[in-house]
C-alpha cells in the first residue's frame, strides 16, 4: 500500500479527508465542552476523555491503522496539542524517544528512566522504538503559516541521532507538512522534527496518538493503553 510504503522509506505519509467536516466538528465539540482553551498539551488525552476516543476510531483510521501494522492491537500514548496564539511556542528538531509505563523495573536496553507527574517515562531498546507509529488527527487547516510539522525525510533509519551534531550540518530533505482539516500525518517517532511559531494567529489542534503490535518485557506495563476493537 502507497501510505505503508512511503512511511516505511520516508519516515512520514500524509493522508487527506480521513475524517469528514462533520466528524471534526462533532470531536471539536466535546474537546471544546472540556474548557480546553488554555492548555496547550494534555497527556492521556483519550484515556481520560473516551467520549473522544469513541469518535477518533473511525472506520476510515482502522483501515489505516491495518494497513500500516497488521498486527497492531493497542495505542500506548495520546496528546491533545495546540498552538494558539496566546501560547506560540518553537519546537526544535528532535526525535520521539520515550514511552510511558505504570513503574520502573530494570530491564536491559531500556535507559533514561524519570518518574514524571505519575507516570514513569523511559527510552525503550531500539526495537520497539522502530515498531511505534504515529498519527496525528488534524482538527484544524495546519499551514506553513500556523506551525506546520516540519520533518527531515528517512532520517528515522539513522537510529537515535545525536541532535547537537545533526544541527551542525542540517544533513538531509527537510518537509513541510501542510494537512487539511480532516486530514492525519502518519510518522515514525525517530523521524527528525519541529515546529515554528504560528504566524496567522490561528490555532493548530492535533491529537497525537501512538501504536505498537509489540508488547512490553519485563513484566513491564503501558500508562495509557487502550485495546483497539476491529471493525465488524
């Protein structure tokens, strides 16, 4: 499949309309009820708001997901972002690196442990950190103009980059990723990425959502996994 592939050789894909006008306007609703106006990054988005999930799972984003990982059974991390102008930050360049799970046990490749507002984050081995994915859902037009993610094409197959020495050189393609409303960018978290500040004073709504097929060793357990149900 196109969105496999291009996600497996460049590290990201964009797909338009996954979601139609009505379908955003109806998750904006019950983001909107939540008084979300001024918090700018909430972690275990859909855990704690399942009216949201019911409706990001969509028949449209299962077929997506299948598509890009047969065997993927489970989202293990979601964040609501924007970007309003009251709160227009830069993102600079970096790589997805760590997961959160419920506690912390040794286990060999797993490093960088922090115990971060009740969950615990750690950098996993390389393996499972290849196996992630993610999604990101467009619930606003997201431009060059209003912080669009900007990417560095196949530098996820780089492993885990040393950034100080990357910006020295600025080696590789850089993208602008420009999505409709409606529309997700697929990527793997070991892509080079960022984002400038807003410059259109309009808002960026994203819900950041990422899945694996792997399970975790060790006895070790994900903060905020939640079981995918496969369409009838």
């Amino acid at each position: 499949m196109k969105q496999e592939f291009k996600l497996n050789q460049e590290g990201y894909e964009i797909i338009e309309a996954v979601y139609s006008t009505k379908e955003v306007n109806t998750i904006l609703e019950i983001t909107e009820s939540k008084n979300l106006e001024n918090k700018f990054g909430i972690r275990e988005f859909l855990l704690d708001h399942p009216d949201v999930s019911n409706k990001v799972f969509t028949k449209k984003l299962m077929e997506i997901i299948e598509r890009v990982s047969p065997k993927c059974n489970k989202s293990i991390k979601s964040i609501y972002f924007d970007k309003p102008p009251s709160a227009n930050w830069i993102v600079n360049w970096h790589q997805d690196l760590t997961i959160n799970l419920t506690e912390k046990k040794e286990t060999l490749f797993f490093k960088n442990w922090r115990i971060k507002d009740e969950r615990v984050v750690v950098q996993p081995d390389i393996e499972m950190l290849e196996s992630i994915f993610t999604i990101r859902i467009h619930l606003d037009d997201c431009m060059k103009e209003n912080g669009a993610l900007r990417v560095i094409e196949k530098s996820h197959n780089q492993g885990v980059i040393d950034i100080k020495e990357w910006v020295k050189n600025k080696a590789g393609v850089e993208r602008i990723c420009e999505v409709n409303k409606g529309g997700v960018i697929i990527m793997k978290p070991l892509i080079l990425h960022s984002s400038k500040r807003t410059e259109n004073q309009q808002n960026r709504r994203v819900i950041h959502i990422e899945f694996t097929e792997k399970e975790l060793p060790n006895g070790l357990k994900w903060k905020e996994e939640i079981r995918l149900k496969r369409q009838a």
